[in-house]
C-alpha cells in the first residue's frame, strides 16, 4: 500500500470515529438537516445508521454489492471474487427476497435471513429489495413480476389499484406475498438489525407490475405497505428507501411522502467502459427534499470513478452494484476494481464503526400466550441479552409471583385458577424491559387431539428405509385405522417422476417382529370397502390398479411401528399416512415419528391435523451424534425444524438448536419425560418445537441447517 493510501486510511479511520461523536462542526451541521425515521418507534439502531450516512455525505462513499439472490448455491460468489481481488468487503451489501414470494419449491430453499444476520454481526450494513412475484393477472399461470412487454411476453397485468382495495383478489394476494417478507423482517428486527428497505423499486419505469398504472396506485401501495409493516407486524427497524427511475419531473410525481420516505436512491448502468458518477441527479435527489433525506446509488453496473465522486460533488452515501456486474470486465477491470475498493475515500467493511451491537439489551423471544388443559404442565419462557447479568421476575395479573425469577417460569400441573396475564421484567446493567403480556387460558377439559399423520419422504434401503412409529393410547379397546403407502398415486399431484413404483406396507409391534401385525403389497382397488374408508376419512383416491399399498384395519393400543419396503430395491418418494376413522371416539393417536432422509433431493416433510380444540404439540427433528449413538449410520449432522399451517406459505415456527429454543432445554426435559421420548444431550444440534396449535393442517419440514445430507428422525407429540 502506498503511502498516500495509508495517510489516506488514517484520516479515514479518525473522520469516522469523529462523526459517531460530533467532533467536527461540519458534520453537526449536515446532521441537523436530517429528518427523523419515519417508523413508529423507531429501533435507535436505524437513526444510529441515518446519522453515520447523512454523516459521510460528500466526504466519503461506502462502497456496496448486491448478492444473487436466485441459486443459494453462489450467493457467496460476487463477496468471494471482490475479497479475491482487492483483498477487501464492501461495507453494504445487498439481498432480494426474490424467491420467498415465487412459491414452492423456491421459497424453502432459501437463507438470505441467515446471511443477512451474519453480515450484521460482522459489522456490514444491510439493504434489501424485493422483485415482488404475483400470480394474479399472470398469463401462464406462474409467478411474475414484469408486465408481458418488457419480459418477452410473459408477465403479470394485475391491476396495482386494485392492490389498493382492500378485499380484492389482487389485496389478498398482496397482503400474503408482503407477509411472508414480514416475517424474515421480524428476524432481524428481534436481532436489532437495520435494514435499508428498498421495496416497490424503480417504480416509474413501467417496467415492473407495481408501476404499471401509474403515479396515484403506486403512492396507494407504498402506503397500504408500510402501514402494515409498521402498525401490524411492528417493524421499526426499517430505512424507507424510494426508488424512482430517474430525478427530473418523476421524482416528485411518484414520491410517497416525507412521512413514509427516509432515503432516495437511484439505479443507474451506463455503458461499458465509462464511469459516470450522477453528480446531477445526485444533486437534484439531494435538493428536492433540501438535504433531508439519505441519497443512495442503490444500483449500478460499471462503478463510479472514485476520484469523480468527490470531484463532481457526487455525494451518494453508497454505491451498490448489482451481481455479476463487478466481475464483468467489460464494465469494471481489475484494475478499476481494485482502485475502488482501496481508495482512501471509499469505505470498507473493515472501516466500518460498530453499528450493529450484537449484544445489545433486548428481549429475543417473548413469552407466548397458550391454552392447558386443567392438569397439564404451563412452561412460559422469555429470552433476553445484555452485556452483563440479567435478572428476572415473573407476574400474573400485574402481581409477581414469589420465586419465579429466572428466564423460565414452570407449573408442572396446572389448575383453572392458573388463568390469567402473565409477564416477566427482565433487569440488566442498561435497565430494566417489560415483556408482552402472555395471555394463559385453562380448559376444563381435554377434546383437542391429532387426527391424522402423514411422512413424505424418500423409501430407500438399509439407513434409508422409510419408518414411521405410531402410538395409541386413551382407552383399552382396538382402534380403527387408515394406513396408506403411497407411490403411484402420486401422480395426481404432479410427481410424474422419482415416486416409489411398488412400495409396501409392514405393520409390527416392535421393528421388525415376525410374523407382522399387519402386510400389504398392492392395494386391492377393486375393494369397495377400502375405497368407502379413504373417501369416510377424507383421503384422497388411489388410482385404480396401482401399486401403492393400504390397510383398512383395527389396531391395539400401544406403540406400532409401520415400515416401507421396497419390491423393486428402487429408492423413490413415498406418502405413508395413517388416518383415525373415528377421532372423537376411544384410543386416540398421540405420537407420530419417522425416519427418513434429508437434503439434496431427498424432501422430508411430516403432516399431522390437530381437531376440536387447541393442542399443545411437541415436536423434534433428531439427528448427528443422537441417532448415532443407536447406531444409526450416515445421520443428518445439523437438522432444521419448519413449521407451517396450510394455507400459509411462511413457517409459523422454526428451530435449529434445540437448546436455544423456548422454553429451555432444561424445562424440555420435563415435557421429554412427560411423553416418554428419550433425552437430548445439551450440546447436541437436534431441533425442538413446543408449540399451542388451534385446530388445523399443519406439516413439518425437516431441513439441513447446512449443506450436508443424511438420515434424520422427526417425531411429533401430544402433550396431554
């Protein structure tokens, strides 16, 4: 490095620790100009980052890259080829939920929250966008974002004033899409991260659904937006950034508001071989709210001279070129590259202060309200940080309750007059924080229950077969039940390939027993009674001739276990489903559990419906060192709990370690022993759900929390 660029770092490093502390004039001066977030309660870490890039404004340029966000498998890519080459990491880097909102199979495979959280805790600074993909108005029935003429042809031409009007088709599906978003924003509101949000971007281009009918829609959808996201789902952790397509009349057509809007940005991609840098629609975004709002280049394809920025009085806060734009050399050369990256007026991620405190005072996860059956254990959690000792004191109805003063509070059997309000103080060395009130609700009896379970998974041999276990209990006389393996069948659906040809189904006590309880092969599809009994429970038909396997039967009370064999030796995707013909009535189905395998292609997905009232479920995903140690082989390392409710396409609960869940691994073990699941050991990666379901269709996920495939066990419990 030369010594102009050391000097240069230098100066750097001590401008920037000056305008964390108001040390020069000028800067006060330029801060006094900026508008307050417009988010309701504002998380203090969005007017900390406002402050710094209002700050550096003219004086220094944070450089920034934006990930692909359509293959997982290179989102490190654009990171990974900048560190290679200049030896440095921008300081912003950019994320799309792109493939959140463009259904399945896209949504599940995606972590761009994951990384989003790491880049934060590594001192970056965050911003995202969304190409907000809709059905409605599609004209080949997919997801679409573009309008058909300016994607070849294909695209949407849903109407955004209908999006406006609450109770439309287009609402509703607006509504879901911008809800699954909200969720992932959640995360990182509850890790205090700020995001610089970019919603609805290049409006005025005409080219994207949001900006097809005009200025006045747009405005309606921006608003109906972020009043959701800031009045529904509470996130104040968000720098409202309007992305018009350019600075002359359209800026002031389509602007939202000042009350909705704290940065103005604009995407620009020259031609190759120039560097322009925008000074005049910097100066005009700049001037139209007369400094009051943060300025951004928010994309571009070849990067700025950065000599040019400061030259020209472009005085963007950040750059953010798009992926695959700063490794194309007919835009950015090695050489530009590496004099950008090492300028000494172009910020880094290591010359970055520490805006994102990962050990800030807050509450993490807060106490949820639940419904016990009168008799049944009541575990209330709450998880907080701090960079010192916390300490606790739990209430109800606004009076606290003696002893209850660590982050979980337990009733081991639980009477009517445990309703009520519950909340927890938490004290730590920066104050005290009052928890949300968890509202606990006792019934007097017992109707909720599990009504049917379901496993799809891949069958294969050895490790691989398909087990599924299942449990009765509540009464000594048979119960009669529905088991299905399903391969054929499957077609139906869409699965025309990959499906289990010939699968059949084994019943037994205990694995493996001789002779089975029960056996079936090929389902006997001339059999009116097996066909009245799938129709009587609400599965759907099997094709006439298949060669999936059912039995139609009563079954004792006990554990059972219902294996797949495979006729051919040909791994394949299977169905097993077990249905109760008379749910309200006698023995009930308590347990669900099944072995099978995770990642790569391999999908392994269990259902189960919770009937009558709210029921309180457990649910593990057990793997690595665990299965392991009963001598499973090839077992997945580090599984990953999904839980969804049909009908919604974001999880309503996840899990990746089990002892950071809530409640505590410590309060788990009782409801471990309580169902007569074995133990975890407290350093193993399994994954754990306790959660109060009201009655619903419900699966379960069982993901790789990395990229490793293997064998993993999902078991789902009733807690009574």
């Amino acid at each position: 490095m030369s010594a102009h660029h050391s000097r240069g770092r230098l100066i750097a490093a001590w401008h920037l620790r000056a305008l964390l502390t108001g040390i020069l004039l000028p800067v006060a001066t330029a801060l006094a100009q900026l508008d307050a977030p417009v988010s309701p309660n504002a998380l203090p870490e969005v007017g900390a980052l406002m402050r710094f890039l209002k700050g550096v404004e003219g004086d220094y340029v944070l450089a920034g890259q934006q990930e692909i966000a359509w293959d997982e498998n290179r989102a490190e890519e654009d990171m990974d080829y900048i560190f290679r080459t200049t030896g440095k990491y921008p300081a912003v880097r950019g994320f799309d939920f792109l493939d959140y909102v463009r259904g399945e199979p896209f949504r599940s495979r995606q972590r761009s929250t994951e990384r989003a959280l790491a880049w934060a805790r590594r001192g970056g600074i965050v911003t995202y966008c969304v190409h907000l993909f809709m059905r409605t108005g599609s004209n080949d029935g997919s997801y679409q974002f573009y309008v058909p003429s300016a994607n070849n042809g294909r695209g949407t031409t849903i109407d955004s004033r209908q999006v406006a009007i609450e109770g439309t088709p287009e609402n509703a599906e607006f509504i879901r899409q911008i809800d699954i978003i909200a969720d992932e924003l959640k995360r990182l509101r509850d890790a205090r991260v700020p995001v610089i949000w970019r919603p609805l971007h290049e409006c005025s281009g005409g080219w994207f659904w949001w900006g097809a009918n005009g200025a006045a829609a747009f405005k309606q959808v921006w608003r109906m937006m972020f009043e959701r996201y800031t009045r529904v789902h509470g996130l104040n952790n968000l720098l409202w950034c309007y992305n018009p397509t350019d600075s002359t009349s359209r800026l002031a057509e389509w602007y939202p508001g000042d009350d909705v809007v704290d940065a103005i940005s604009l995407d620009a991609y020259p031609n190759p071989g120039s560097h322009p840098t925008y000074a005049v629609d910097y100066k005009r975004m700049r001037d139209f709210k007369d400094g009051r709002k943060i300025v951004a280049l928010s994309e571009n394809g070849t990067i700025p001279d950065p000599d040019a920025f400061f030259s020209e009085d472009a005085g963007w806060n950040y750059f953010c070129t798009w992926n695959g734009f700063e490794n194309d050399l007919s835009r950015n050369s090695v050489a530009h590259l590496v004099r950008v990256f090492t300028h000494p007026k172009v910020i880094t991620l290591d010359e970055l202060p520490a805006l994102f405190q990962a050990r800030a005072f807050n509450i993490t996860a807060q106490p949820r309200p639940q419904l016990v059956v009168a008799g049944s254990p009541l575990a209330l959690a709450v998880r907080a940080r701090d960079d010192g000792p916390l300490a606790y004191q739990w209430s109800k109805d606004g009076v606290a309750i003696p002893g209850a003063t660590s982050a979980d509070y337990l009733l081991v059997s639980a009477s009517t007059s445990a309703a009520g309000s519950y909340s927890v103080r938490v004290a730590g060395t920066h104050g005290t924080l009052p928890s949300d009130p968890a509202v606990v609700s006792i019934a007097a009896t017992d109707r909720g229950r599990l009504h049917n379970l379901s496993v799809r998974a891949t069958a294969g041999t050895g490790a691989q077969t398909l087990v599924t276990g299942f449990a009765l209990a509540g009464d000594t006389v048979a119960k009669d039940l529905v088991i299905r393996a399903v391969g054929p069948s499957l077609v139906q659906f869409g699965i025309v390939s990959g499906f289990q040809i010939d699968p059949a189904l084994r019943i037994d006590t205990f694995v493996g027993t001789s002779p089975p309880v029960a056996f079936n092969d090929n389902w006997a599809s001339g059999d009116g009674a097996a066909a009245a009994a799938f129709s009587a429970v609400g599965a759907f038909p099997l094709l006439e001739n298949s060669r999936d396997a059912a039995l139609v039967g009563s079954f004792s009370p006990g554990v059972h276990t219902a294996t797949v064999n495979l006729t051919t030796g040909v791994p394949g995707l299977v169905l097993a489903e077990i249905y109760d013909t008379a749910p309200g009535v006698g023995a009930r189905l308590v347990n669900l559990s099944a072995r099978g395998q995770v990642g790569g292609t391999a999908t392994f997905i269990a259902g189960f419906v919770v009937g009558g009232d709210t029921r309180t479920v457990l649910i593990r995903a057990v793997g690595g060192k665990t299965l392991a140690d009963f001598g499973v082989s090839g077992a997945l390392a580090n599984p990953r709990l999904e839980l969804y409710r049909t009908g919604t396409e974001a999880p309503i609960a996840t899990n990746d370690e089990w002892t950071q869940t809530t409640p505590a691994f410590s309060t788990l073990g009782v409801f471990f022993a309580e169902v007569g699941a074995f133990p975890l050991d407290n350093g193993s990666k399994d994954a754990v759900l306790l959660v109060s379901l009201p009655p619903a269709a419900y699966s379960v996920q069982v993901k790789s929390a990395d990229t490793a495939a293997g064998v993993a066990l999902v078991e789902i419990y009733e807690i009574r």
